[in-house]
C-alpha cells in the first residue's frame, strides 16, 4: 500500500509549480478513489477541470520549459 504523504507533497510541489507560472487548477489534488482500491496501487493525482485560458497557458508554461 502507498503511504498518502508522498500524493500529499507531490500535489503540493506540483500546485506551487503551477503557481511559480501564474496557473492555478481550482480541482487539483489525491484522487481518493485511487486509494480505496482493493489492489495496492499507486496513488493518482487528480488534475481536475481548468477553462481555456487556463489550459494555454499550461500549454504556454510547458512549452518554455521543454525548450
């Protein structure tokens, strides 16, 4: 079974990471069906919901990154 602290810190990184680019995603956090699972599994971060100009610019933000 995974522990929830390692979802919790990585959901946390990846909300400040977002922030550092202006990009906020209201839904962003564990999703707890993930841990409810009879099979251990590895947690799944939910990303949730974001209108357009949210999405271009993670897009945007992406694209700076990987050039």
């Amino acid at each position: 079974m995974y522990d929830t602290t390692d979802a919790d810190e990585c959901t946390d990184q990846l909300r400040a990471a977002l922030a550092a680019h202006g990009i906020a995603l209201p839904s962003l956090g564990i999703d707890l069906p993930s841990f409810a699972a009879r099979c251990p599994t590895r947690p799944l971060i939910a990303l949730g919901n974001c209108n357009l100009p949210t999405a271009c610019a993670l897009v945007a933000a992406l694209r700076k990154g990987a050039a």
